[in-house]
C-alpha cells in the first residue's frame, strides 16, 4: 500500500474500526484516530464529505494545479497569494497548508512543463524530414536598421534583429546562427 491509499484508508470515510485502519496502514491507532476526529469537524464545517471522497480528491488536484499553474506561473503571482485564494476560498482544510507547501508544487509543475517540453521535442525531432525553405530577407528601418528574415510560404518570422550593416556577408552570418 503506498503512502497515499494509507492517507486515503484514513481520510475517506469507510466503516472500519480505528484498529482495523492502524493494522492496515501500519499507522498508530492515535494517528488514525485523531485524522478521523479531523475528518468527522471537516465533514460537520463544510456539510459534505464530498471532500473526503476519491472524487473529492481529484476535485482539489485539479483546483490545486490550475490556481497555480493560472495565478503563479502564467501570472507570476507568488505561493503566498495563491494561499491567500485558497483561504479566501474556504478551502484551507483541504488544500495545501503552508506557503513552502504550495512552492513545491510550483517547482513540480514547472519541472512536469520542462520534462513535456523536452519529450515533445524529442518526438518532432524523430518525425522531421527535410523541409525546402523559401526565405525572405529585407531591411526595416525604425529607429534603426533592423534584419528581417522570413520563410515565403509560411509567413515564419526566423528573425528580426538590429544591425549596423546589411551587406550580404552580414546576412550570411545571421541566417547561418539561426538555422
């Protein structure tokens, strides 16, 4: 049994005995005993044990992973404020406890993004085949003198960046760093 169907054995509301879920989770009976009195106020506060459920459960993993995900890494709002919601939310006794807690969640999740970006690279890598480019260069001058380099059929910008000079070994040396 892993740490979280023992965490579940005692939180969810099963009709076991005290020291049937102590035997079965190696967890002591105090333990055990003093989670079921939390659960028991949490299920009295809030009027459901929809919370204490399976269900329940992935409910707030889905609240959990979309505040921070919206708020703190699309948003750059710290795990204070992202706590501070979940208070304001009511969901205190449920979600995570403490700023720390909420912090390694946003590590995790911003190493899940990482670990997807690379596995997705990956496997376009594996799939490309040689593709014929139709480029595109031209000057643009706002302020300054700036490179432009767009592929024709796509409209794909491969670059834009500033330059003092537009001669062609200029160009070369561009297009060559970006390709």
């Amino acid at each position: 049994m892993n740490l979280r169907e023992k965490i579940l054995s005692v939180f969810i509301r099963k009709e076991k005995t005290i020291r049937k879920i102590s035997r079965a989770t190696n967890i002591p009976k105090s333990t055990v005993h003093y989670h079921k009195q939390k659960v028991a106020e949490r299920i009295k506060e809030t009027g459901t044990d929809f919370w204490e459920t399976e269900l329940g459960y992935q409910f707030t993993t889905k609240v959990v992973v979309s505040v921070i995900y919206v708020f703190c890494i699309k948003s750059g709002n710290g795990a204070g404020r992202c706590r501070e919601l979940f208070d304001l939310l009511g969901l205190d006794n449920y979600l995570p406890a403490s700023e720390s807690i909420v912090l390694k969640i946003i590590r995790r999740i911003e190493a899940l993004i990482l670990e997807y970006n690379k596995a997705t690279e990956q496997e376009i890598h594996s799939k490309i085949k040689e593709i014929k480019l139709i480029l595109g260069v031209d000057e643009t001058w706002f302020d300054k003198m700036y490179l432009v380099c767009q592929e024709l059929s796509s409209g794909y910008i491969f670059f834009e960046t500033e330059s003092q000079q537009r001669t062609a070994t200029t160009w070369d040396k561009h297009i060559k760093k970006t390709l």
